[in-house]
C-alpha cells in the first residue's frame, strides 16, 4: 500500500466516523441543555416559591 492509498484510506475513514459521531454529538448536547434548562427552572421555581411562602407567612 503506497503513501496517497494509506492517506485515501484514512481520509474515508475519517468521513465514515465524522458521519456516525457528529448526530451522536449534536444528541449529547440537546440532551446536556435540555438537563441544564430543567436544573436553571428548578432554581427558579424553588426561588419564587420561597418568595411566596414567606408572603404568605
């Protein structure tokens, strides 16, 4: 196998694993925001209800 068959072989390679990683890499990261939004809404809630507790106490 010469040098530009081994660099073909590889460049495929690479385009095959681009192919599978990159929508298991875009499915980490909506699942990343969709758990960071829900942890930032639970502050949030926890927050106003505090809020509201000590109104109506």
């Amino acid at each position: 196998m010469d040098f530009s068959a081994k660099y073909q072989y590889l460049d495929e390679m690479c385009h095959k694993l681009q192919q599978i990683l990159t929508p298991v890499m875009l499915s980490e990261q909506i699942i990343s925001n969709i758990i960071l939004y829900d942890k930032r809404m639970k502050f949030i809630n926890k927050y106003q209800n505090d809020r509201l507790n000590r109104k109506l106490s």
